[in-house]
C-alpha cells in the first residue's frame, strides 16, 4: 500500500520541483504544445512560489511525485475573459503549475493532487477553485472534468507567450 499524502513544499524540494516541471514541459511539447516551452516557469519563479507558502508537492512514499501551486485571491488574468464566470464576484483559488513526476505517470496521481488541492481551498475558506490551460491540453482538461470543472471560456496569458488558454472554474 502506497503512502500518498499532501504538504506544503519547502525550499530542499525546489531541485526536485524544479525536474517535475522540466519533464512536464517536455510532456507537452510532445504533445505538440507551446505551453511552457519559452523558458516559464523558472526556477526562480517556483522558488517565489515556494516561499510564498502556496506551493504544494504529493508524496509517494516518502518521495515528491507531484507539484502544484494553489494562488488564492484574484488571478489577474482572469479580469478579462472570453465567456464569463459562474460567480465573478466570489472569491477563488487558482491551481497553476500542476504536474506529476515521470515516473509516476499513468498512476492517476493527478487525481490524488487535484483532489487535494481542492479540500486545501475548501479549508482556506474559498468555493470557487479555477484553472486554465492550453487547447491541446487534454490530460488538464479531462482531469478537471472528472472533478466537475466546467470551461468557462477564453483567457489570455501574457506571462506565457501571450496565448488564449481555456479557463475552467469549479463552484462547491
């Protein structure tokens, strides 16, 4: 039986977050996606991340397998978009940088980390949780689907190429 839980990343976790992403960034260039593919995000972003103590990492037995960072308050890139939101005006969580470990693939682990990443927002008080991603991005889209996520519609990202990403949003 595996040990799965969630917790706060520190600082001794940044090289092996820091890998989680390098790999997800090639995943989805793969997958013939331009997300994450002009050097965001860096290790210097993630280490804000981590310091800001909004940087979450899933332990497999006793090993990070996963990585996500939970924004809470206004994500600036959702004043505009393309569609509209359930509950503008309520509060939300944002779930940025989500990722899994290669060798975790295939394990549903996403599950586990979505999941969780809920029951934090839930607990820190929010029951609006939203996140956005790239068209081609079928893993995210499905996996916030399974959750009861729904597309919301279109954003813009100007930290990350300036591109239109789909915006999803879960209201509890």
């Amino acid at each position: 039986m595996a040990e799965i839980y969630l917790r706060v990343a520190k600082t001794t976790d940044l090289d092996q977050v820091t890998s989680i992403i390098e790999e997800a960034r090639q995943l989805l260039k793969a997958d013939g996606s331009d997300q994450w593919q002009n050097g965001y995000p860096n290790q210097e972003t993630l280490l804000a991340d981590i310091k800001s103590g909004n940087s979450y990492v899933l332990i497999v037995n006793g090993n990070v397998a996963g990585t996500a960072y939970l924004m809470m308050g206004d994500e600036p890139t959702y004043q505009e978009i393309d569609g509209s939101w359930n509950r503008p005006a309520e509060q939300y969580t944002t779930i940025h940088r989500i990722a899994i470990a290669s060798q975790y693939h295939g394990l549903h682990l996403g599950s586990y980390l979505l999941s969780n990443l809920i029951t934090v927002s839930v607990m820190k008080g929010y029951r609006n949780v939203r996140f956005d991603t790239r068209p081609v991005n079928k893993r995210m889209q499905e996996l916030g689907k399974r959750f009861g996520f729904e597309y919301r519609g279109m954003i813009r990202v100007v930290y990350d190429g300036n591109q239109k990403q789909l915006a999803f949003e879960l209201n509890l």
